[in-house]
C-alpha cells in the first residue's frame, strides 16, 4: 500500500518526480567524454507556451513580466533568470528556474496570464511538455553536425541564439548558451531517443584521434 502521507503536499510530489531522461543518468555520465563533449539532462525548469502580438500593449505588458520579447527569429530575450525564446512573429517559450513556478512559490505563470488578461493571446503552462539536455565542450558543435540542417559555425549561430530545428529527426528548440554550450528542448516522449542519438553521435570522440 502507498504511503500517501508521504505524498502531502507539493514537496512530497516533487520527491517522487522524475524527469524524462532520469532513466539515462548513467549512460550520459558513462558516454561523455571530459575535455571533448558532455552530455547532461538540465534541471527543471518552469516553462511557458505564450502566444501575443508583441507590438500590441497585452505583449508589452507581458514582456514587463517576463523581462523582454525577443523581436526577431533567432534572438532570445528576458532578464533576471527568464529567458524568452522566438517561436515565431506572435509565439514564444519563456524559460525559467523552477523555483519561478506558482507551485513552488514563485509567480511567473499567474503574473503572465494577468498580464494577457483577456486580450486576444495565450499563454499555457508547458513546465511538464519539455525537458533540457546540455550539449558542452569543442566537440558539441560537431556531435550537433551529424544530424542538424542550421549552419552551426560560430559566425552564424552565436552564443544567446535559439532556433526551431530538427536534431537527429526530433523536433527541438535550439539554444546556444555559450562559444562551446548548446541546450537542447526536446518534447519529454521524445527524452529518450534524442539523449541515446546524441550518445550515439559522441562515440567517435571517445577514440585517440588520428594525427
């Protein structure tokens, strides 16, 4: 029988949570290779589908709350932790710590759908619709080649840049974090498949290259 008293409250949920790749922990500490390229799952985060016209004053109140809109596709927006990725003209995913979420105290979601109000537009909580993998090191760009159609080269996709693509054929929000740091947003179903591509993609890196 289930202990449920254990399961009182926000904070005994969160004890029982897993993330979709928490199954892979080992494998992508074992397939990473130190000095070349590591691949992690990222933390959780508190994540928002938001949906308005940011040259309208519901999207000017919403980029107040969430710091900024970026205003054309590739940039990445916020401030003070919050990171607003483009989606498209009127679409966007705002990003967070988790401690941000209306569960755990914070008040990102709540102030957003205030901040719409009942203007044309919407703003979804998407905190469980997505999960983070951490692509790092001077071979990050190179596992990503394999199965990524952007031009990657530094002179291109620079550090602060998010994109839609497709990574080893899953659907992805690109985010390059720094010179040598990708994040991956892949849909939680697809967790799995995409972290053992992306082992996969590393493999070659584990071998002495040839001089």
């Amino acid at each position: 029988m289930a202990n449920t008293a254990a399961l009182n409250g926000i904070n005994g949920l969160r004890g029982i949570r897993r993330s979709p790749a928490s199954h892979l922990a080992a494998a992508l500490e074992a397939g990473s290779i130190q000095g070349k390229v590591v691949l992690s799952e990222g933390p959780f985060q508190t994540m928002a589908g938001v949906r308005v016209d940011p040259r309208s004053e519901e999207g000017s109140r919403i980029a107040a709350v969430a710091g900024s809109l970026p205003a054309r596709c590739g940039e990445v927006g916020g401030g003070n932790g919050v990171s607003v990725l483009w989606l498209g003209p009127s679409e966007f995913l705002v990003v967070a710590p988790e401690n941000a979420h209306d569960s755990l105290g914070g008040d990102l979601i709540g102030s957003l759908v205030e901040a719409l109000g009942n203007a044309p537009g919407q703003v979804v909580d998407l905190s469980a619709n997505r999960t983070t993998l951490e692509l790092t090191g001077p071979r990050a760009r190179a596992v990503l080649e394999k199965g990524c159609a952007l031009d990657l080269h530094p002179r291109s996709f620079t550090p602060g840049t998010a994109l839609n693509t497709e990574v080893g054929n899953i659907p992805v929000v690109l985010q390059k974090t720094g010179d040598e740091s990708f994040r991956l947003f892949p849909r939680a179903s697809f967790a799995e498949f995409l972290g053992r591509w992306l082992l996969d993609a590393m493999r070659e890196f584990a071998s002495p290259e040839v001089p």
